[in-house]
C-alpha cells in the first residue's frame, strides 16, 4: 500500500481544527484518519515556524531562505514607502493623531515598522494604548453596541440610514455620518446585491473526448474521478474551491482552495487525491473544458500519472453533474446561509464540510 502524502494546505487546516476550533486531538486525528502523533507532530511544526512549517521533505533550502530573507526586506522597503502616502500628511499631525494611526493599520503593518515610519516610540504607542478612553470614544463604544444590535436583528441587510433610525429610537443622539463612520471601523457591512459569476477569461480549447459519456458509475476505487471547481464570496473577495471526487465512493479525494482562479488551483487538488490514493491504472479523469483543466500544465501533469483526459461537451453542465451535484450540496448544507469576513473563515467550513 502506498504511502499517504499530505501537503501543506492539508496540514495547516488539520492543525487549525485542533488550536482553533477546538477540536480535540484524537477527536481529529479519527476525523481524519490520522495517528495521532502525526497531528501532534504538525502542530509542533507550525507552532515553531508558522511561516516556514511544511516546507517540503526535508530543511528549507539555503537559496530559498536566502529569497524568503530578501522578500522580507522588500516587504519592509514597501511598507516604508506606502506609511506615509497612506497617512498623507501625518507626518505633520500631533502625536496622538499618529498613534491613532497606527492603532488603525496595525494590523496591516507590524507596529514596530509603523512607529519607525511616523518617527515615534513603540514604548509610547502602547503607553498611548493603555490610557483612559476619551468621552466621546466612550460614546463611541455605545453607539457601535447599539449600531451591532440593529444590524444583526436585519440579518446584515440594513445599510447606515436604517441603522441610524433605529439608533435614535434607542435614544442615542448621533448623526447619519457617524453612524456610517462606526459601521465602517467595525466591518458592518450590508448584504450586497448578487453577485455576478467570475468569467473564465482564459482561452479554450477542445483537447479531449467526452470519454466519461455521462456514465456516472465505477467498479472499483480510482477508476474515475470528477474534477471542478466553484467559488464562495468572502469580504476579502472570492474562495475558489477545487475538488477532485472519486465516483466509486462518491468522496473528495483531493481538494484546494486558493483566492487565485489558475492552474495551480486544479493542479494542487489533483495532486492530493493522487498523494492520496498513490497512481492507479487505467484512471479516468473528466472535467469541463475550463482553461484551467486544458492549459498545459495541467495536461502535463495528467501525462506523467498516466491519467486519461476526458471532457465535458462546451456549455453542457449535465456531462458532469455528479460534480455539480456535490456542488449544490455543499452550498445548499454549508456555505449559502453563511457571511464569511475572511477567506480563512470560508476554507476552514468547507474544510469542515470536506473531510468531517
């Protein structure tokens, strides 16, 4: 039996399951179908270097520590550059005003390169942090309390002047522009209108046969696997999902998730499921005609596992609804209900969804 691989997506998510969500360890590793000195041992890696952790067999390279050294540096001259054109004029402002600043983007920058940027004291900012809050920013608080009961009782649908009514209904005396101010400082953002389907810009080509012919039955394990992938909105903007399914089990086999719709995407789910289940003779791989499925990278990559091409007729869904119907479950079970704020929130339910 070949040895299962696992790849660095897998692994962070596993372990997030565990430090994040709290799920215990064994309860996890049996999710997962892991020993649980595994898991254990994934943990410890991340927690000793979450930039580095799960870099490949063995150390890093010496060359890529040199780029990754490199890259933080030009991060660094970056940030040194765009500080002040976000902040224009700052420079100028009174001190306070500058640690209102970096209180703000902290977040974005470490505050340690944002002190050095507005030449003051990181000892000062945090001195600065753990003052007694002003009268207003203290009625501030108050109104974002009642400005996060109006909106949540909306279901997230009511924008600033809807809130700010029902604010003054509370007897809290404001204006529309600083409720509008207070929603936006804490990400209250009204449900948008629905949105259009990415477009696939990229260029198509008929490089395969439908081979699969709609024949959505296997004998066996890895005799035929679906592939596709679809997108869920975030506030960072959209998740691309992409999954390989094994029709003998009806199972995802492979997955990945990316805030990039490109090759890579496909590739990193194919690799997984053939991680996973180790190469298979006589393996039938059907997806659409998707620029992402017939770039060459792709097929590259089919060649070398020895798996067959197959494709969906263009603009015929129903060559591959098997895909879509997994599809539909996990939005209909899953994601259609929910409002993601980051990226990470949405990879962490599907992940849920996935493998538990």
């Amino acid at each position: 039996m070949a040895r299962r691989k696992f790849g660095a997506e897998f692994k962070t998510e596993a372990v997030k399951l565990v430090t994040e969500r709290g799920v215990s360890v064994a309860q996890a590793a049996r999710d997962l179908d892991l020993a649980e000195s595994v898991l254990r041992r994934w943990m410890r890696e991340l927690a000793a270097a979450p930039a580095t952790a799960f870099p490949g067999h063995g150390q890093q390279r010496a060359d890529l520590a040199e780029i990754a050294a490199l890259k933080k540096e030009v991060a660094k001259l970056k940030a040194e550059r765009d500080i002040p054109k976000k902040g224009r004029g700052i420079l100028r402002e009174r001190v306070d005003v500058k640690f209102a600043f970096i209180a703000k983007h902290r977040h974005i920058w470490p505050v340690s390169w944002l002190c050095a940027a507005l030449e003051v004291s990181r000892s000062g900012f945090h001195a600065w942090l753990k003052r007694p809050a002003c009268d207003r920013a203290v009625y501030d608080g108050k109104l974002a309390l009642a400005i996060d009961t109006s909106f949540k009782a909306s279901d997230r649908t009511y924008g600033a002047r809807r809130v700010w009514h029902d604010v003054l209904e509370e007897g809290l005396a404001c204006g529309l522009h600083r409720v509008e101010r207070l929603m936006r400082e804490n990400g209250f953002r009204a449900r948008p209108k629905r949105r259009a389907k990415p477009k696939d810009e990229g260029e198509r080509a008929v490089i395969a046969d439908n081979i699969l012919d709609r024949k959505f039955a296997a004998a066996r394990p890895n005799q035929k696997w679906l592939a596709d992938f679809t997108y869920i909105w975030t506030a960072e903007g959209w998740l691309y999902v992409a999954v390989v399914l094994d029709l003998f089990s009806r199972r995802i086999v492979g997955w990945s998730m990316k805030a990039e719709r490109d090759a890579a995407l496909v590739m990193d789910a194919l690799m997984m499921a053939v991680w996973r289940r180790g190469k298979a003779d006589a393996l039938l791989h059907h997806s659409d005609q998707g620029s992402q499925y017939t770039s060459e990278q792709f097929q590259r990559l089919l060649a070398d596992n020895g798996i067959t091409c197959s494709m969906s007729r263009a603009g015929n869904v129903w060559d591959n609804s098997a895909m879509e119907s997994f599809f539909s479950s996990l939005k209909t079970e899953r994601t259609a209900a929910k409002t993601y704020r980051t990226r990470d929130q949405a990879r962490a339910d599907v992940f849920d969804y996935i493998e538990r």
